[in-house]
C-alpha cells in the first residue's frame, strides 16, 4: 500500500442527491450521549472515513446508517429519502440500498449456516433472486468477486481463515448490489498479514463497482490508501471534515493533529522525525461529556472560553472546523512539538 487509491467514478450531477447524507444526527442511549448532532454527507461513488479513537461514536454512526438503530433525532437521507423513521416493513424497499461489513467476521457469521446461505440471504430476504438455481449463480458471481472459489458456498465459516471469512462478509454485502457500504473497522480483527489484502479487495470493488463508502475505522494508513474525504470524531461531535488531502496535509484542530502525529510511520527515521503530540488522559465518558468544547480537557491550548462555549463547524479553505482558535482563514494553533534529534 504505497499510493493513494480512490475511487474513479464520475463526478456526480450538480442536483444529483448524496448516497448518504446525515443531519444532526443523534443517538443517546439512556443517559450515554453516544452521538451528538452529526451532520456528513457522502457523494455517489466516493468513500469517506469516519476516524476517532475508540468511544467517539463512529460505530454507532453507521449502526444509525443501516437502521440497525433508530436515532433519537436527526435524520438519515439514503439518495435523497429520509429512512430514519421507516417502519420495518417500510424499510424494505430500502434495504438492497446500503450494506455493512462489521468488524469481525467470526461472530457476525451465523455458524449453522452454509457459506452459501450466508451470502445468498439478502437475496432470499430481498426477493432478488426467489428461485434457488439463480440464487446460487449469483452467490457463486459474488464469491468469485471477492477471490474465493464457487466452490466454497458448500462449506461453514468455521472451516475458514479469518480472511477467508471476511471476504465471504464483504461477499454477502455487495450481493444485492448497494449503493453505499458501511465498512465498520473492517480489518482491524484480522491478522496484519491478511490486513492488506482485504482494505485492498475493498478498494478494487469500490472503484470497480462504484458505490459510495463509509469507511470507520481508526487505521489512519488505510485512510490515507481509501478515502476520498476524511471526518474526525471525538466524543460523539465532529471536530474537523475536509478532503483527505487536507485534512492529512493540514489539519486545523488540535485532536485531528494529535491523531495523526500517533500514527506509526512506515519510516523509521521519518517516525524518529515527526511532530509529536501526546495527549494527556482517557477520552471522558459520554455519560457526561465536557461542557463547551468536548476537547478542552486533554486539549493542550485549551482557553476559558473553550470550557464553556461549544465551537460550531465552520468553513475554512482547509474543510470545515470545530474549534474557536481556527479563523475563517483556517489560520489557528499548531499544538505539534518538534521531536528532538539525536
Ligand atoms: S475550542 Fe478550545 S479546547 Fe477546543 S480544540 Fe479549540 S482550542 Fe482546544
């Protein structure tokens, strides 16, 4: 994985609607404020991350996307119609719209099931292919996409590598031909040897197949290789949005910089050299979040203003931020220290 690989679809139409596109979308459960007023959108054929340390809420974002969770408000746009309020039976008809890969394909694999039940199932549920012969045609279609035999419909996922059971996932999702997948940390309970190999699987189809992508994950190399737009979370708000050139190149708030000065390079004198920012502390709980900006607690140019007025998102040449210090310039604080040299 050494070039940027996105997607080469054709840019879409001026008044074409968005593959996805969320609108203050929240999700509380009880009193956990896991998501708080999240707003994205993704464009037809394009991939966009959502990247945050690990109780940010971005898996939750995408449970709210494929309805797998109803949001407490906000709306959930799928090309254009509102979903987030759908009756099950009302949903239906939206369902071949947008799949998911979770993050491990041991227990989101039925094990009773055959491999080819597995990824026939949306078709089966779907009406899409009702007779069996056309069904495991498809099947077989789906599973050749993904780099496995035909052959292997016959077997159960425990008799495969966890690889092999992710592609099947992958399989099982893009059977009914979505217009976006929700590829929940897609690799990250694979072994690193198999890593590569499936974020590049998922590449050649997204650019093969053309559907939109929201990308979660943590794994800021496999942003860099996928994603055509980056959005940052941190406890359950976003804080920065942008192209992924910009928002690697130059980010503008201070827990995207902090975020990826974490990210091991590949160079180890490139990674000896790098700016480093060590954040100090846990993300706080969601149960009770920080008043004002969510950051200020582990932010190291934290002001009074910060703790008790809450930054809006706004736009910049850099992509839009969340933070008081960056102006509409996008000029603001740069929290990264050089590291010292031998
Ligand atoms: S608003 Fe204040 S606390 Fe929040 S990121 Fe900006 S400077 Fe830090």
């Amino acid at each position: 994985m050494t070039e940027a690989m996105t997607s080469a679809a054709p840019e879409p139409a001026a008044d074409e609607p968005a593959a996805l596109e969320l609108t203050d979308l929240v999700m509380h459960f009880g009193p956990v404020r896991a998501v708080d007023g999240v707003s994205l959108r993704i464009e037809r054929g394009k991939v966009l991350a959502l990247v945050g340390e690990s109780g940010s809420g971005k898996s939750t974002v995408g449970r709210c996307v494929v309805r797998l969770l109803t949001p407490t408000a906000g709306t959930v746009a799928l090309a254009g119609t509102d979903v987030s309020r759908l009756s099950r039976r009302a949903l239906r008809s939206h369902r071949r719209d947008v799949s998911i890969v979770f993050q491990d394909p041991a227990s989101s694999l039925d094990p009773r099931l055959t491999v080819g039940d597995i990824v026939g199932e949306p078709l089966r549920l779907l009406d899409l292919a009702p007779r069996r012969q056309e069904r495991d045609a498809k099947v077989g279609d789906a599973l050749e996409q993904v780099g496995l035999r035909r052959q292997v419909a016959q077997r159960y996922p425990h008799e495969m590598s966890g690889g092999q059971r992710q592609r099947v996932s992958i399989a099982r999702a893009l059977v009914s031909s979505p217009r976006l997948l929700v590829a929940d940390e897609p690799t990250s309970a694979l072994d690193v040897s198999v890593q590569a190999s499936v974020l590049n699987l998922l590449a050649d189809l997204q650019r093969d197949l053309g559907f939109a992508c929201l990308f979660i994950t943590h794994d800021l190399a496999a942003v860099e290789y996928l994603a055509d737009e980056v959005a940052v979370m941190y406890l359950g708000r976003l804080v920065e949005q942008g192209t992924r050139e910009a928002v690697f190149d130059t980010p503008r708030h201070p827990y995207t910089q902090a975020l990826l000065s974490a990210a091991p390079l590949a160079d180890p004198r490139e990674q000896r050299a790098r700016q480093r920012v060590l954040l100090s502390g846990e993300i706080p709980s969601p149960t009770d979040p920080p008043p004002g900006c969510r950051f200020h607690t582990r932010c190291p140019v934290a002001q009074d203003r910060c703790r008790v007025e809450v930054p809006e998102l706004h736009t910049t040449p850099h992509g839009q931020v969340a933070c008081h210090l960056v102006d509409a310039d996008g000029v603001g604080p740069d929290v990264r220290i050089p590291a010292e040299r031998p």
